[in-house]
C-alpha cells in the first residue's frame, strides 16, 4: 500500500511500540493517569468481541468484510490491519482492507444488553487500573445505540454499574461524556441530549464526533448552548485531514455557545497558523491529544514538531489513547511515551502534562487533589 514519504508503516508501528516499551524509564509506566479522550466503543478488544458474538449467537465478524474468524486469534489477527480512510487510494483496497471507522461501528453491533454495556466498560476500567489511569472521561456514541434498538437503561445502567465498581474496587473514577455523532441531524442530537438528562448525575460533558467533513460544529449550536446552560462541560473533535479543520477549531475555540468550547478534543493542527496558536492558547482551551491516531494519516515528524509547538505555547494537554484496539492496540501508556520521545519532553516536563490532565479534567476536587498528591509524592522519588 502506498505510503506518503515519512509515515510509518504497520510493521514500522508495531516496531516503535516495542521500541517505547523497552527503553522507557519507568516514570511514564508508574505515573498515576488522567484519560480525557477514549472512546468506550473503541476498547473493544477481540477478546471481549469473541465473548459477546457467542452470547448473542452470532458469528464474530470485523469490519465491511464476510470473514469467518475460526478463533480468537484469527480476529486479533484482523485487528492489525486497520488502516485510515486516507490510506484507501483504489477500489482493491477498498473491497480488501479495513478502514478504521468500519472496525469500529462493526462493534457496535454486539452492544445489545446491560450486561454486554457493563462488560465493555467494566473492560476497559480493568485494563485502566494496571496502567495506573485513577481518572478518566470515556466518551459513549448514544446515537450508534438506539438507533439499533437498544434501550437507554440498558446502555447507562451498564455504565453506571461498571463506573461504581470500578470507582471502588479498582480506584479508578470516572465521569461520562456523551458524543453527538455529526454526520447525524442536529434534532437527533436534541433528542439525545433530552434523554441524557435523566443520566445528569453520571454524565459531565457532551461531546462531538464522527466524520467531520462538512459538518461545522456550529451545526450543533443549538444543543451546545443549552448544554452548558444546564451545568455541562462541552467539547468537540476537530480532526485531521479534513479541508476546514481550521475553521471548525477557531469556531470550537472562540464561538460557539457565545464563547467557545471548554475543551477541544485532537487539533493537532492547531500548530498550523500562528493565529490559532495564540487563539487557542490565550483563551487558555486545553486539548486532549491522542498522537497515536495521527500516525496513520500523517508523517511522524509533522506530529511531532506539532506537539512540540503546542506544549511550547503553554497550552495544556492531556494525553489520550482515542480507539486504542483499533489503533495497534495503543494504550494510554503506550501514548504517553510516544509523545515523550516525539516532543523530546524530558521527566520533568511529562509530570507537568500529566498535571496538566489533572487540573483540565472535570473531576471532582477530592479526586483531583488525591492524584496531584500521588504525582507529587513520585516526582519528589524521580
Ligand atoms: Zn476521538
């Protein structure tokens, strides 16, 4: 497949996950973490995937493609060979390979019950604890559920059981953020926003994803201003490769909702125009940067020099894994120490972001307090 010049491969990823994992100094491994961008849809790991096709009693199957998995590690297999939409240049690589967002709506599929709903996130709480996440904001696509029957009780029952469990056996604390899905209508996004209402107690923010071509955050004006008029926080993708990305981050940092967004989710090319640099950073939006899922679609040195640019503007940043399983099964972990050797951070600078994601998150301020104290009490060690 071809490649533009500087971006990595598949095999040249997996190499350069080994490579972090091996020559890492423990600090990255240890540091109590704060997760602001993943989506719970895209922590579905094979595992779980192969477990509830068999509860449900239906093949397993992955992507657009008919495959028959024979076994757990023939789907993991599949896994590997995700590639990003922008990578599709023919129609043979359009029949044969599978682009990322067809992986990850292919997953949506086996989400039917509360128990499947308490699985999925129950899942990823538990791989949290043993990379030391205490806190984090997992978004939920509402809308990629009930469009296919699901109940609302079913899907945040499942949730909420999963987030107290986690809260108190595994002292990871979290908080929901729903996402709008733009390529949807904005009175679908009303609708959803009426019914996560009832759920206010779990749920702090309301998000925005999906495909971003054409379609302008300022679509979602209507539900954005009302949301935070009711007491959330509101954020929004603003992704990559997608001719208006400026326009969508300048509208998610200064106008929307009268004042712009609390936060704003990926914007790596924020780093393009010296006026969004100053925009964003003097209006003091932090971003959740999740630089594993650029290196599908952009060079490693563009992402880097990016990163650098952002953090040396002053702009707060929390690190992020976005869809880990269908990103080379990149974690939080794996993130954190691909942007410490992309920005060249050195300890000290990494225990500055990781406060960073502690002070931009939305946690209640006896966890917040609780995990500074643990950062502080390693970096005094460091
Ligand atoms: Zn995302």
């Amino acid at each position: 497949m071809s490649l533009c010049p500087g971006q990595l491969s598949q095999q040249a990823r997996e190499a350069l996950k080994d490579e972090l994992i091996s020559n890492n100094s423990d600090l990255i491994l240890r540091l109590p973490k704060v997760e602001l961008h993943v989506h719970i849809e895209g922590t579905l790991t094979p595992e779980l995937r192969w477990k509830l096709a068999q509860r449900h009693g239906v093949p397993p199957r992955f992507g657009g493609t008919e495959a028959d998995f024979e076994s757990v590690q023939d789907l993991r297999k599949a896994h590997d060979n995700v590639v990003s939409s922008a990578q599709i240049r023919t129609p043979e690589q359009a029949r044969t390979l599978v682009t990322f967002s067809q992986a990850y709506y292919s997953g949506f599929e086996y989400l039917k019950t509360k128990n499947d709903f308490f699985d999925l996130a129950m899942n990823y709480f538990q791989l949290a604890a043993t990379m030391n996440v205490r806190y984090c904001e997992p978004f939920f696509d509402a809308q990629g559920h009930t469009s296919r029957g699901v109940a609302w009780e079913d899907m945040m029952e499942g949730f909420r059981e999963a987030q107290e469990r986690a809260s108190g056996e595994l002292n990871v604390h979290s908080s929901w953020i729903m996402c709008i899905l733009r390529d949807q209508s904005p009175e679908s996004a009303m609708d959803h926003y009426k019914e996560a209402l009832r759920y206010k107690d779990m749920i702090i923010g309301i998000g925005l994803d999906s495909n971003e071509l054409n379609r302008p955050p300022n679509l979602f004006e209507e539900v954005y201003t009302l949301a935070r008029k009711d007491g959330f926080k509101i954020t929004a993708h603003c992704d990559v490769g997608v001719e208006d990305t400026h326009e969508h981050i300048r509208q998610v940092a200064s106008t929307i909702a009268g004042t712009g967004l609390d936060r704003l989710d990926h914007g790596l090319h924020v780093a393009d125009e010296r006026r969004l640099l100053e925009l964003v950073a003097g209006r003091s939006v932090p971003m959740t940067i999740c630089p594993w899922a650029y290196l599908r679609r952009e060079t490693y040195d563009s992402i880097a020099e990016r990163l650098r640019l952002l953090f040396d503007a002053g702009i707060k940043m929390c690190i992020s894994s976005d869809s880990p399983v269908y990103m080379d099964e990149s974690w939080v972990t794996h993130n954190l120490l691909l942007a410490q050797k992309m920005g060249g951070f050195t300890d000290a600078e990494m225990v500055q972001i990781a406060r960073s994601a502690v002070d931009m998150s939305w946690a209640k301020p006896a966890v917040k307090k609780a995990i500074d104290l643990e950062i502080e009490a390693m970096y005094e060690m460091a």
